[in-house]
C-alpha cells in the first residue's frame, strides 16, 4: 500500500513534480527495506521472509525504523512537500512502536498498514478519502479468519498505523 500511497499523496500534493518526490520516497522505505530483507534472507537470518517469527522482528523492524527516520530527514532537508514528510513521520512513527511492542504483541501489520492508509487519504483529499475507510474492517475481517490475529492484536494495529498517521499530519500537515 505504501507505493501507490506515495504517488496518490505526491501527486496531490506538488503535482507532476510529487512524481519524482514520491518516487524517492518509494526508494528510501519499500527499495532499501526490500534491499534489507534480501540481505537478511540471503545471509540466513531470516528464514521465511513472508513469515518472519515474532521472536526475529525486533532486530529488521529496528533497522526499517531508522530507514524511514532517516527518509523523513532526507525528504525535509531537501524541502519535499508537508504531506509527503508526514507520510514518512507517520511510517518511522508505526514501524519504531513495532518494534518496541513486538516482542509483547503479535501486532497486526495489515490492520496498521490500512488504518494508516485510511487516516492520511482523508487527511490528504478530506471527504473523498473516507471510501479507504472500508479497508480497516474488510482487512480486520480477513485476518480473522484466517487465525492470524486476535482482535486485541488488530485493534493494536489499527490504533498504531491510524494513531500514528494522526499524529504525524497533526505535526506536519
């Protein structure tokens, strides 16, 4: 979700010029953690990369969190456009409460990532951003039924993504 969120918030926000920002924004998050994950799963240390065990995420989820803290400095020293960089604050946001609340909680990544989804499109486009709404319980649902979260866990995901992206458009946007 975070590419094309990155482009649909670029291009709201500074245009056809928001391509290119949003396109460095892709490559700082999604390309350098893809880029880390390879890494990891080249050298062992991560078995499975669509299933990383809850006791081996703290460590990637640490190092993605210092990706986008490190993204949100490169895109703010550069000028990049409010929205953007809250994009980017509220991803460094979610991904180091991650990594703080892992080891405790099987948190839900897909729950976080919708509801943070949902949050900045209506931050971004206001009312017309209130469809995405309909993730949340569209994702909660599936992952459900498919045993992979408790509802203690989603609503955890949920207030981690959505918080965080309040959070970040209330300093930034």
């Amino acid at each position: 979700m975070a590419v094309p969120l990155f482009f649909l918030v670029g291009v709201a926000s500074a245009g056809v010029p928001g391509l290119l920002w949003a396109l460095l924004c892709v490559f700082l998050t999604s390309g350098l953690s893809l880029l880390y994950l390879l890494f990891l799963t080249r050298s062992g240390k991560v078995r499975d990369p669509r299933r990383i065990p809850q006791s081996e995420r703290v460590g990637p989820l640490r190092v993605v969190a210092a990706l986008h803290v490190g993204a949100f400095l490169v895109v703010t020293l550069l000028d990049a456009p409010a929205a953007l960089r809250a994009v980017l604050l509220s991803y460094a946001i979610a991904t180091a409460l991650f990594a703080v609340l892992s080891p405790t909680a099987n948190l839900s990544l897909h729950a976080a990532g919708v509801a943070g989804a949902a949050v900045c499109l209506l931050f971004v486009f206001g009312l017309w951003g209130t469809p995405a709404l309909v993730l949340v319980p569209l994702v909660w649902w599936a992952r459900t039924r498919l045993g992979r979260h408790t509802p203690f866990e989603l609503a955890l995901g949920v207030l981690v993504g959505g918080g965080g992206t309040w959070l970040a458009f209330q300093l930034l946007g």
